[in-house]
C-alpha cells in the first residue's frame, strides 16, 4: 500500500511538471538587423556548412542576458546576405563579436578584448551592427561563354595601416545550381592567389567548362569571394543568377 502511493504521488508530481512546461511561454520578441559598413552589408558565407565545418555558425553574434550573470551566450548566426534573426525574451543584453569571427575588425577595449554593446529588448527591434571590414568587394560583373564562367571585380582595402591590415591570400570564383555559392558550396570554381595579381582594381578570373547538371538546368547562381590572409571568413560580392 505504502508503495503504490508512492508511485502515485511520483505520478503526480510527473504529471504537474509536464502541464508548467506545457505553459512555459517561449520568446517573442525579435531581433534582426544587418552587418554593415557605412551602411552597406557585409555578405559572407552561407550558414548550411555549419555541419561540415565543425562549428554552431561559420559567423555568428553572441548575446549576453544581464538577469543571468551571463551564465552563457546566446548564439546568431549572421545569414549569406548580412542579415541576422532571433526570438529573445524582454530584458537587457549585452552584444560582443566574438575573436575570430567575420572578415573584417569589431571594436576593442583598452586591454584588447571583444568591446561589448549594450541592447535593451522590449518588443521586436531592428538593428545595424557597424563593423570595419578589411577590404571591400566592387564593381562585380560575372558573365557565361560556352560554359565557362568569367568575373571581375575590384578590391578596396579598407584597413591600411601596419598594425591591422591584412594582405590577399586569393580571390575566388564559385559556381553553383543554387542561390547557396560559396566556398563550401560550389559544383566549378576558379582561384586566383594574391601574389598573381598585378592590381587590385583589376581582377578577373574564368572558371574551366561546367559539368553536365543532374538534373538539367538553364541557369548556374555565381558570387567572387576574398580570403584574407590570417582570417578564417571570406567575404563576397552579391549572388549572381546567370543564364547558360
């Protein structure tokens, strides 16, 4: 007897446990925004390789909620396009670019670490993030012949001085059958290293002949990416939808 009421009370206690995380209620709040330089998104790779490489996002923000001592962060990832997206509960956070992530330098405090940015969530909000990329990607112009794809594009350095400016390991063009062209999602690319270029305003580069696609398509998406020396990310001109 004594027994079979304590199975029950455990039933019971199951039970009530189970009906608050039924009325647990989730975030509502958004939170969206650009990665931008004077205004203009930095593009970048493609969240769907996360898997491949290892790692929650190739870039990503990290968010702080002050309530919870900052016990742990949470983690946005920042989309092909520049943009970010997040449900998060009310309350105030604190907002840092993690070391290593994204191709261009995020502000720092006196003693060289992450600076940090304070948000106040109370309702959803949209938000810029103003970073200083080393270099910029212009004038992209990708075209087809014979199905071979050619690219220009011009190369802005944006960091120049000693301290934090970064030298061009390569600049590449990938060609793929979906908007998701990159570095980790490529089915032809051309690569061009930094020491073969004769002018960063003028660069181009061509692609070998396309591989028959299974199944056949009439067009190919194509971006330019820039690896930076000592930088893990790269950064990339717009997508590119051309005709075959």
């Amino acid at each position: 007897m004594k027994i079979s009421l304590i199975y029950l009370v455990l039933l019971l206690l199951v039970g009530l446990t189970g009906c608050e995380l039924d009325n647990f209620e989730p975030p509502k709040s958004t939170f969206e925004g650009r990665i931008v330089y004077k205004g203009e998104p930095l593009l970048i790779q493609s969240a769907n390789v996360a898997v491949a490489n290892n790692s929650d996002f190739p870039v990503f923000l990290e968010l702080w909620q002050k309530a919870y001592n900052n016990r742990s962060s949470i983690r946005i990832p920042i989309k092909q396009d520049g943009t970010f997206s997040s449900l998060l509960f009310d309350g105030d956070y604190k907002l840092i670019v993690p070391n290593g992530q994204g191709p261009f330098l995020w502000k720092r405090t006196a003693a060289n670490t992450p600076d940090s940015l304070d948000i106040k969530i109370q309702g959803s909000q949209a938000m810029d993030i103003e970073v200083v990329p080393y270099y910029m990607l212009r004038n992209p112009k990708i075209s087809n012949n014979a199905r071979k794809i050619t690219g220009s594009v011009s190369l802005e350095k944006v960091i120049t001085d000693a301290a934090n400016g970064k030298t061009v390991e390569r600049v590449s063009l990938y060609v793929n059958k979906t908007q998701f062209v990159d570095a980790g999602n490529s089915l032809n690319k051309a690569d061009l290293a930094g020491a073969d270029i004769k002018d960063l305003a003028n660069v181009s580069l061509t692609t070998g002949e396309l591989p028959a696609l299974v199944p056949s398509q009439g067009y190919v998406f194509a971006r330019i990416g820039l690896k930076i020396t000592g930088v893990e990310d790269m950064i990339y001109t717009p997508v590119q939808k051309i005709t075959l």
